[in-house]
C-alpha cells in the first residue's frame, strides 16, 4: 500500500558496523585468533527526513558521512541497524518485487553495463529482468533517447564508449522500467563540465516528465544548485540541516560578503573596523561582516570613505558547505 504523505520516510535510522582490527606482524595474527578487537563504526547515526512524491532533494555530506549508506538502506541493499523506513510503503530491505519495479539506484562509481558487450545487450536484459512489454520497451527507449540521444551508442561495445556516453547508457538502462523513485548517488564523477550539465539536463527533465522523486548525492555543487531547492545535509552519521538550499547561507553562515568599490584608494588599515578583509586592491576591497552587523557596519562605511559602489551577498554555498565540514567546525 502506497505511503500518501512521502514518498521516501526515514525514522530515527540507525546503520552500525563492527570493524575488526588486527595489529601488524606474526604475533597480531596469533592474537587476533585468541582475542578478536572491534570498534563500532556508526555509519548513519540516528537521522530522520521526508522526501514528498516529486521532490528532487540534495543530500550532502564529505566523504564517510552515511551518504551513500543512507542510500544502500532506501534501496534494500542492506538492513538498518534500527529505526524505520519506507520508500512508497514499502519496506525495503524486504526487496519485494513491486518495490524494486518502482525504484532505482544508480552510482557513479559502479557499472552495471555487460564490458564486452553493447549496451544495447544491457537494455534487453533489463528489459526481461523488470518484465517490460515490447511496446512499452520501445516507447521508453524512443523518450530515452529524445533526452539523452544514445541511439548511437547502443550498438558499440561498452569498453569503447567515452566515460560520458558510458554514463549516458548507465541511467538510460537504470530508468527503462520509469522507476518512481530515484536514488542517484555521484552520477556525474569524473564527467568533464559539459557532460556535466547534459546529465543535469536529463535529471531535470526526467522529473518534469514522470513526476519522479530523486534524492541526489554530489560533492558538485553546481548539480546541486542547478536541480535542488532543498538540501539534507549529514554528517558524522548525524543529520545537520534538513531545508532550503536558498536558507542554508544564512542558518549556516555566521557573516555575510561585503564588496567596496571607492573612488580613490583607501588604506587597508582603515577597512580592518568593518570586517574581515579578505582581499584589497586599493579601491576595490572584499569583506566578511557579521551578518547580524552587516547594515550597520555598511552604513558606517558609506559615511567614512568615499564610495563608488557596494554589494552585499550571502557567501557562495561552496564556501558555506566547506566551512560546515572544516575541522573547526566539526570540534565545536
């Protein structure tokens, strides 16, 4: 039975592994037969978050945060440790068939294209995996192709096509059966920049068309920007920021980007009083301001320089995300 309220629900998840640890040498092979160590490794450590049917949701985090984790327990892949979660009312990790005809995980990093064969060769066996008709097969395929034009490459030997075409071929033959959900984890790594904005492209469309809901992980931020209004962020296994992308800046971000055009040159002693001087030309001066001081401190400035021009701007989300994960951050 169908969930009516989200697509994708996850309830207080928990994905635990027991890592063995064995030291270097002869004697700890010897020990490890006596005394066997292991440190708990918390995977995904206690999130809870909602996809609602259509959506299309950023989830970030570094590398280790439970991303991809998350995604292998949505996908049934592998059990949690505990807590609940459904993907369309179904329970995943129970793989029925209905569910698995209704979802798809594609990873970047993985292929599940035949090597030595066409890609085509991959299509039809999908196609008799997910019990598709010939019809509905070829229908598919023509949309497929109307978005991705990989009518060329069906018939070449997966060996022989570029990593962007292979990647092209890879979600064409993960989305034959019109999966309703999407799990797509890095689908664009290592894709040079305009293969980049082409499977952004058919992300967007494939949406817009079939009303899918995607959870998108990405260390590019451009893909997040480009398809994303809302952002999951984890890390350490813990969930840090479930919302708007456009809010993340300033629920993150402790100042805000002052930039100063004057009309003659300033002595950068004399920029120290209103912020962080982040670079300085002369006339021209970049500035982080506490956000919560940042019109008063502009105002200020407007009366003791002479000024040519000033803009204030949330920092890029690159420089906020980095800044979620640095260290410090991380120690705080």
């Amino acid at each position: 039975m169908a969930d009516t309220e989200a697509a994708i629900r996850v309830e207080h998840l928990k994905r635990y592994y027991r890592v063995h640890h064995r030291r270097p040498g002869l004697w700890g092979a010897l020990a490890s037969f006596v005394r066997r160590e292991y440190t708990e490794v918390r995977a995904v450590d206690d999130i809870s978050f909602q996809v609602q049917e259509g959506e299309i949701v950023g989830f970030l985090g570094p590398n280790g945060a439970g991303k991809t984790t998350t995604l292998k327990v949505l996908s049934g892949l592998l059990y949690p440790t505990s807590g609940r979660v459904s993907v369309l009312g179904f329970t995943p990790y129970r793989r029925e068939k209905a569910f698995l005809k209704q979802i798809t995980l594609i990873m970047g990093q993985k292929n599940q294209l035949i090597w030595d064969l066409p890609a085509g060769d991959t299509f039809l066996l999908n196609k008799e995996i997910y019990e598709i008709p010939d019809r509905e097969y070829e229908r598919t395929l023509a949309e497929l192709d109307e978005l991705l034009d990989i009518a060329p490459l069906m018939t070449k030997q997966v060996r022989k096509l570029s990593l962007g075409e292979r990647m092209k071929c890879e979600l064409a033959a993960a989305l034959l059966h019109r999966p309703r959900v999407l799990f797509l984890d890095e689908p664009t790594i290592g894709l040079d920049v305009t293969m980049q904005a082409k499977i952004r492209e058919f992300i967007a469309a494939y949406n817009q068309r079939y009303g899918a809901t995607i959870l998108l992980t990405s260390h590019y931020m451009a893909d997040v920007t480009a398809l994303c209004e809302r952002v999951i962020i984890i890390h350490r296994g813990k969930l840090l920021y479930d919302g708007p992308l456009s809010d993340l800046a300033e629920r993150m971000a402790p100042y805000k980007v002052l930039t100063v055009t004057f009309r003659h040159p300033v002595p950068v002693e004399n920029l120290i009083p209103f912020g962080e001087v982040v670079t300085y030309e002369g006339v021209r001066a970049v500035l982080h301001v506490p956000r919560e001081e940042t019109a008063q401190r502009a105002a200020h400035l407007l009366t003791q320089a002479d000024v040519e021009d000033v803009t204030i701007e949330d920092p890029p989300i690159e420089r906020v995300i980095a800044t979620i994960f640095s260290p410090e951050a991380s120690r705080s």
